[in-house]
C-alpha cells in the first residue's frame, strides 16, 4: 500500500512537473514570421521617445541619450535589476542580434538565449505594440553609436533569480493580445491610448501591484508605492488629475511643469525628457486620453507619523 501511494505521488510529481515545464516555455517569435519590411527611422527615432528607451538604458550621470550602455539600477521588491547595453555593440550590447532576436525581446519577454527576461523590462506594455514599429525601432537603435562595457548582474535573491518561475508569471499576468482600437473613439484618442497602453507603459509605474508584482487592473492607473521603493506615484485617472485640462497635461509632458507651478520630480524627470521629444500631436493625444480614463480610487498612502517636538 505504502509502495503504491509513493509510486502515485511520484507520478503527481512529474505530472506536475511537466505541466509546469509546458506552461514555461519561453515563447519566441520566427524570423519566418518577419515578411520583407522597409524600415521607417523617423517613426523609429517616435518609438525610441514614446518608449522612454533612454531613460533606463543610457549610461547614468551623461547627457546623451544616444549613448545606451545600460547600467542604471532599478530597485525593487524583488531585487535590484541593471538596465543592460542596448546599444549596437557587437560584444556588450545588441549588434549581434537578429531582427526576430529584438522583436521576441520586446514582444515576448525572451532572451536570444531563450531564457525569460525579469519583469522589470517592460514586456507587458510593449506587447501590446504593433510588430512594425518594433521592427523601426529596431533598425533605429542600430544607428545609434556602439557603446562598450558589459552590465554587472542583477542583484536578486532566491527563489525570484530562477528565470523559468517568470513563465508563470507571464502565465498570470501576459495576455500576448494587441491593441484593440475603440471604434466609438477618434483616431486622435486612438493614437494616444496606443502610446500609453504600449510603448509608452505608464500602467507600470502608474499602477499598484499585488504580492506577485502584477498590476491590479481595478486600479489601473490609478497610482500607488513607488516600484522602485521610495515614495509614491500620483493618480493619473481624473480622480487625481481633476483639477488638470487636456492642455495641461500636454504641457507637463512637454515642459515637465503643474499647472499650479510645480515641476515633475524623481523619475519622471528622466520621462519627460522623452515625451517633450514627441510631436506636439502625439502628446496631445495622450493627454486625451488619459484624461478620458475612468476615476479610480488608488490604495491609500501611508500615514506619516507627526514629528515630536
């Protein structure tokens, strides 16, 4: 008896084991499902803004934003990530890769080596983007100057360093859906809900998270702890913008200024220096629709004990 219930446990084992080895597998995308393409490098050099590229990977403490190094640590719940060399570098960075090797990166989530990629990329958002403007994005970034130096790795302890447990977390939270115009809606709204759902991924900073680190889509948008630990990130859905016009927040993300005279602070500082490179007509449009969101209550901030005097 006692031989057959560990046979049958064994067994569960490997089911269960094999059910999560099939629900892990890092998912990539062919170069066969890349049809011939002529690259746009204007709307590449638009991705590159509206992707906010340069605000993790550029060499910290420089002023160009060209020069894509990497290097910037991003701490987390769980752990400390260093935003690696994106840059066209053969050896440190990106320049050995294939078109369909940056599409799987940034649409799937999935190394060159077919390992899965930590969350702190993006992926959740920029799969939402359309392949051909991956593809221009692409072939910008290849235009851009080599930039030596390997990235240290990241910091970041057991059980969250195992790479294959992030497949179950794009199980839970990746839905590898594009996006789905509304047909009720302008193009112009269109084009702004399309740069803050993809590229743009400001749900990523702008949301709270559960204790597995996926945003709780109730309150989307609506702010919560700074993921990087220090902090807290503003409500952008009306219920915190209230007092704010379509043309103010087109202006803050152009000028980085509040209506009330304040200036964007933290990371947003690196944000701006993005979206004040995009058209004026592509911030307008975000800032349409980001006013169009529904309210919603964001989690309530801490209460800051009163200082004794």
């Amino acid at each position: 008896m006692l031989r057959r219930i560990l046979l049958l446990a064994a067994l569960a084992g490997l089911i269960g084991f094999g059910v999560f080895w099939w629900l892990t597998i890092p998912a990539t995308v062919a170069a066969s499902a890349l049809p011939a393409y002529q690259p746009n490098l204007a709307n590449g050099l638009t991705t590159f803004n509206a992707g906010g590229c340069s605000s993790c990977h550029a060499v910290p403490k420089q002023d160009d934003r060209t020069r894509l190094g990497g290097g910037l640590a991003i701490p987390s719940p769980f752990g400390t990530f260093y935003a690696p060399n994106i840059s066209p570098d053969p050896n440190d960075g990106i320049g050995r890769w294939s078109e369909a090797d940056f599409v799987t990166a940034v649409m799937k989530g999935t190394s060159p080596s077919g390992t899965h990629y930590f969350p702190a990329f993006p992926y959740t958002s920029y799969q939402h983007a359309r392949l051909n403007d991956v593809r221009d994005l692409f072939a910008y970034l290849k235009t851009l100057p080599p930039v030596a130096g390997k990235v240290r790795d990241h910091d970041v302890p057991f059980p969250f360093n195992i790479r294959r447990n992030v497949g179950v977390w794009k199980f839970l939270f990746m839905d590898g859906k594009p996006f789905v115009a509304d047909a009720s809606r302008s193009a112009h709204w269109y084009r702004g809900a399309y740069l803050v759902n993809s590229f743009g991924h400001c749900a990523e900073c702008h949301s709270p998270r559960n204790f597995l680190g996926g945003i709780i889509s109730s309150q989307r948008f609506a702010g919560g702890p700074n993921p990087e630990g220090e902090g807290w990130v503003p409500n952008i859905t009306p219920r915190g913008l209230s007092d704010w016009s379509v043309k103010d927040v087109a202006y803050f993300l152009d000028s980085g200024q509040t209506p009330d005279g304040d200036s964007a602070g933290g990371s947003m500082v690196r944000v701006i220096r993005n979206t004040s490179q995009l058209s004026p007509t592509d911030r307008d449009a975000i800032a349409e629709y980001i006013k169009s969101l529904p309210p919603v209550e964001g989690p309530p901030k801490p209460v800051k004990p009163e200082k004794k005097s």
